[in-house]
C-alpha cells in the first residue's frame, strides 16, 4: 500500500466516522434530539450526551452543587475527563436554559 493509498482510505474513514455519526468519545455510533440543560439536569439526563458516563455525569453535578450555575458551556472544561474536543462535541447538545429535551435516537 502507497503512502498515497492510506492517506486516501484514512480521509475516506474519517468522512465516514463523520457522516455516520460515530462519538469521538465514545467511539459508539451517537444520535441525539434536542438538548440537555446542564443547569438543570439529572445525571441521568446528562448521560444521554455523548461521552458522558455515570462518573463525568456526577462530576458535572458536583461541579454544579459547588459552583453554582454554569454561566457558559465552556465552563464544562473545569470537569475533569472533558477537554477542548469533548466539549466541541457536547456543545450541540447542551443548552444553559429551558428544559431538557434529550433523547437518544
């Protein structure tokens, strides 16, 4: 195989990752309607975000109960286990108002 050939198939395997809905984070093909308020959410409810599990959703939470209210989405970068990439791929799916939504297609 060509240096040529595996750049082709990684681009075409990228595209696909994309297209198809994959998870960066979780790896998982990931569909979800509407949005999940992070103001207001169970950890339940916030598990239905992508590469959120039970741990990172406590975490949330706990951050939430210490803080006070998430003034903005970036704020979730003081979560451990969620860094810049997670955060572009939760940002679709959270909202700081309103109710929450969410539920997994």
């Amino acid at each position: 195989m060509t240096h040529g050939t595996r750049r082709a198939g990684a681009t075409a395997l990228a595209l696909a990752l994309l297209l198809g809905g994959v998870s960066a984070l979780g790896g998982e093909a990931f569909r979800l309607a509407g949005t999940v308020n992070i103001n207001t959410a169970t950890p339940d409810q916030l598990e239905l975000l992508p590469g959120i599990g039970s741990a990172r959703a406590r975490a949330v939470v706990e951050l939430r109960e210490l803080r006070g209210r998430f003034e903005q989405v970036d704020d979730l970068l003081a979560v451990q286990g969620i860094g810049a990439t997670g955060l572009e791929e939760l940002r679709a799916y959270v909202t700081l108002q309103g109710k929450t939504t969410a539920k997994r297609n």
